[in-house]
C-alpha cells in the first residue's frame, strides 16, 4: 500500500502518511475509514492528527472525494471535538487538496487544523499547539 496510518507519543497522536503509489482515493478513504472502525475507542483519547503528503504524487482527488474525507472527519468527531489536525502538503496541488477540505470542514467539529507545504513547520506548529513533547513515533 501507498500509505501507513499508526498511533503516535504513546496514544496522543495519530500519523497518516501517504507515499509515491497508485493506490487510488477510495482505497485510501476505505482504509481509514476500517482504521478508524477498528480503533473507536481510541479515538476520544487522541489530541492530534498529523497528516504527512512528503512523499506522495500529485494526488488526483475530485470534489467528491474531498467531501468524502470531510465525512471521514465528521465521524471522528463525533468521538472527539478537540482534535489538532496538522498537514504537511509540499506539493502546490497537495496542498490545495487539503485547503479544500478545510474549507468543506463543518465548524462543529470543534478541530484545529492548518496546512503547511514545510516539514518542520507543520511539526513545529503542531507541537507548539498541542504543548507536548512531540516524537511522531
């Protein structure tokens, strides 16, 4: 698979990470969404989400996969609403992708998220917000 999705900072955290690869949109979606099933009762106990496009293609994502993820996102919320959402996204088109989401994301999720094209910035922003000591291991 193109992506890894693991807990993080002994349960704080959670990282998806998505690789070069030509796993499509949905089997991505498909597999957070059986993460996130499989995890549920994690969910309420994580305090940030730490989305890494490094290392992924230009991803090819239409408006309703976008909305799709902001489903994804609604359901997470409804187990937390204080969540900090941090995505590195260097590639311009990666980048727009994630700002689209976070425009189409529901106020009511209660989340924080920023994107940022720089490694080191969106971890420095992360752990600044959080206020932990942040390893993303």
């Amino acid at each position: 698979m193109s992506f890894n999705i693991h807990f993080a900072d002994r349960g704080l955290g959670l990282i998806l990470k998505r690789t070069v690869g030509t796993d499509s949109t949905n089997a991505f979606a498909d597999a957070l969404v059986a993460f996130f099933r499989g995890h549920k009762d994690s969910l309420s106990a994580i305090r940030y989400v730490y989305i890494d496009y490094t290392e992924a293609d230009k991803l090819k994502v239409s408006m309703e996969d976008i909305l799709r993820f902001v489903d994804i996102a609604k359901i997470i919320a409804s187990d937390n609403k204080a969540l900090v959402v941090a995505i590195c996204a260097p590639q311009f088109e990666n980048y727009c992708m994630t700002k689209m989401w976070e425009v189409h994301l529901p106020e009511d999720t209660g989340w924080l998220t920023m994107a940022f094209r720089d490694k080191e910035k969106t971890q420095a922003w992360l752990k600044k917000t959080v206020r932990e000591d942040l390893t993303f291991m």
